[in-house]
C-alpha cells in the first residue's frame, strides 16, 4: 500500500490576496516614497548609534510598525537592541494629524529619558531611544512635523503677550509696596496762596475764597454726577478702578491718530492722581500709569464708589485756583453745587479736560460747544430727556458778574 503525503488544502482566493498584500506591503519602500513639493506630513526620523545621519520615513498611512522583521515590519531597522515587532505608529483623531507610538511587547521596550513607556500621544519635535538611553546600540527616533508657519506666528504672538503679562505684572507687584496707605484719604487742597508785599499788602485779590466742600453725594446737584459719569467714566460703576475696554479703546484711537490723542483714565484714577501726586507723578509715561493704576485699584478696594464720587466732585481741579465743583459754582454761578441745573453741571464738566482754557469767560464759543456735547452724551445715555436736552442745549451760560470781571 503506497502511502501518498497529504494534499495541500486549496488556497481561497481572498488568502491569496491577502498573501499578495502583504508581501507588497512589507516591500514597500516608505523613504522613496514621492510627495508633492509643498505636501505636510509627519516624519519620523531614525537614527541608529553606529551612524551620523537619520533615515527619514513620511509618514502618509495610518498605521506602520517598526522591528528588525522584513516580513511583518514598514519600517525596518536592523540593530540588535531592536525586537523583531518593537513598536507601532497609529494615526490618532478625527482629523489624523498626529501619531500614537505603542510598544509591541518588545526586550527592550521605548524610552523617554530614563522613562520606559508604554505608549505616548507624539508632539512636533519629540525625541525617544528604542532600548534605555545608556545602551551603545541604541537607537534614536524623532517625529518631525512642524506647526504651519501661521500657527507658530500666533505661538510666538501668544508667548510675547505672556511675557508682557509677566512683566507688568512683577512691575504692579513692586509698585504696590512701594504705594502709601489710602487710608485715611489726604486732605490734598490747601486754600488759595495770597502773595503780600513786605507792607503785608496782598498783592493779587485770590480769585476764589476757602475751600469747602459738600460732606454727602446726595448734597450735589442730582445732574452733577450724572453730567462727570456721562462726560470722564461711563463705565464707572461697572470697572474696578481700571477700565480694560476704555484702554484698549484708546490704544485703537492713538494708534490710528498718530499720537496721544485719547486718555484712559477712569474718575477712580483722577482721584489718585489729585490726591497722591508725590505717588503717582506728573510725567505722561507708562510708569505712572502704572502707579496710578495701583493707587485705583486700592482706592476701589476700600471705598464705595459713591465715596470715591464723593471725593472726585469735592477735590477735581476746575481752574482758577478751584478745587472742587462746589468752589467752581460759586465762584462762576454764586451759587451752590447743589443748586446747579443741568447746563450749569454740564458746563462745569465740559471744562474738566482743559479748566483754565475752556472757562465759559474767556473761550465762550468753546465751552458752549463741550457743554452741548457733554448734554448730549447725558441725553444718549438716558439720563436726561429729550425735552431736558433741547431746553438745555438752548440756554445760555451765564455766569456772576463778579466772575466776569475777575476773568475779563
């Protein structure tokens, strides 16, 4: 009886062609791949210890693997430390724009430093060892694939506003120590300086008499804040002593202008500049911005805003040595600041950015314009009505008698 080997099983036609595949897979040269001139994708670049220059592999597929084996690797590297199947590349997300490496269970596994791992989410620029660090033969990898030159323009972007951050930041840090106490408030205004002559004879009449003040907000007139709100701080009692939005706003408009053309500071500023100048200095530069900012902030912290309201309406300087809106009403106006109607507020407010230059005296034509405009703000923001505004805006100023002569 002659005994015959076992035939073979017929192959199928789908493990043929699996069979096909895979031996066209493993043959595939992944270096000679061409790409388009301006083509993006990630590399990986592997480095082995006995040479100097890095093989580098684009990585265009979904998923490759990495070991000493020309049949079941992509990417093949022929070194002692390598495992046969060492590691897979696998794309990651829903985009697929970055790679996850995976030890396959080999000897010498994957390193990070000193650190074996076992898998790791690849970022541009990471650099890992196939067996520890230490070893002759190891063999380095690098996954290359830079941001586009946009995203690292918003990077870099980013990392200088960070840095400005930190900047200012430290120098708020230094100025607060260095900042005075705000409480309790300085006196700040003195009474108006008389000059004599040696037969103690004054030589100039003061223009105003003392200084007083009004001891509550409810004692102004009710126009009064609303015409300071309106005209130097909309957002008054909605900041916190500095107004980001005003800052940029000015910033825009001071770029575009070409020059310092808009401030931004806030009535809780104003109170630090006026109450603190030894502090917070004269000179229009950053650094006293900054130390006013400080002096804000610290005046928020501890007051209301209706006391630093208060404050501003009884020690703003008005001109003609007044410091002060119940000085300015009484020595334009004879009058009270708590009597004031809402053209007399609006042009005492209208003053506020240039007070011996746009008195109604002497530059009528100006402050009657700034007047309307500071009407016409309170009007916008609804704090007047539309028949206040136009009764208003048509009125004249007119101011004492004793004012007029003192200033014509």
């Amino acid at each position: 009886m002659s005994s015959q080997p076992p035939s073979k099983p017929p192959k199928t036609i789908l493990s043929q062609l699996t069979q096909v595949v895979q031996t066209i897979h493993a043959k595939v040269n992944l270096q000679a791949v061409a790409l388009k001139p301006n083509a993006r994708v990630p590399e990986l670049w592997v480095q082995d210890a006995n040479t100097n220059k890095s093989d580098v592999y684009p990585l265009v597929g979904d998923r490759y693997v990495l070991g000493r084996s020309s049949k079941s690797c992509d990417i093949i590297v022929r070194n002692p430390v390598v495992s046969q199947v060492h590691l897979s590349l696998e794309r990651y997300g829903r985009r697929g724009r970055r790679f996850i490496i995976k030890d396959q269970n080999s000897t010498n596994g994957i390193y990070r430093g000193r650190r074996r791992l076992s898998s790791l989410l690849l970022y541009h620029g990471d650099t890992l060892t196939i067996g520890p660090p230490e070893l002759a033969a190891s063999v380095e990898l690098q996954y290359v694939y830079p941001p586009p030159w946009y995203i690292q323009g918003i990077r870099y972007f980013l990392y200088g506003i960070g840095g400005l951050i930190a900047l200012v930041v430290l120098l708020i840090g230094f100025q607060t120590l260095r900042a005075p106490s705000v409480r309790p408030l300085p006196e700040g205004v003195t009474g108006p300086v008389i000059v004599y002559s040696r037969d103690q004879i004054p030589l100039r009449q003061p223009r105003t008499d003392a200084h007083r003040e009004l001891r509550r907000l409810s004692d102004f007139s009710p126009y009064l804040p609303k015409a300071v709100i309106a005209s130097e701080d909309s957002r008054f009692y909605w900041h916190f002593g500095v107004d980001p939005y005003g800052i940029m706003r000015a910033v825009v408009r001071n770029l575009q202008g070409g020059g310092i053309r808009e401030g931004a500071s806030t009535i809780t500023q104003q109170v630090a500049r006026s109450l603190f100048p030894e502090y917070v200095g004269r000179a229009n530069t950053a650094d006293r911005k900054v130390r006013e900012a400080i002096i804000a902030l610290k005046l928020e912290t501890v007051y209301s805003k209706d006391a630093i309201l208060k404050a501003y309406l009884n020690r703003v300087y008005l001109g003609i040595e007044a410091f002060g809106f119940e000085d300015a009403a009484q020595f334009y106006f004879d009058k009270s600041a708590a009597n004031l109607n809402i053209q007399e507020a609006a042009t005492l407010v209208a003053s506020l950015p240039a007070p011996n230059s746009y008195n109604p005296i002497q530059n009528y034509d100006t402050s009657l314009q700034l007047r309307n405009r500071v009407i016409d703000r309170m009007h916008a923001l609804g704090m007047i009505s539309r028949e206040e505004a136009n009764r208003a805006r048509r009125s004249r100023i007119e101011v004492s008698p004793k004012a007029r002569q003192i200033l014509s």
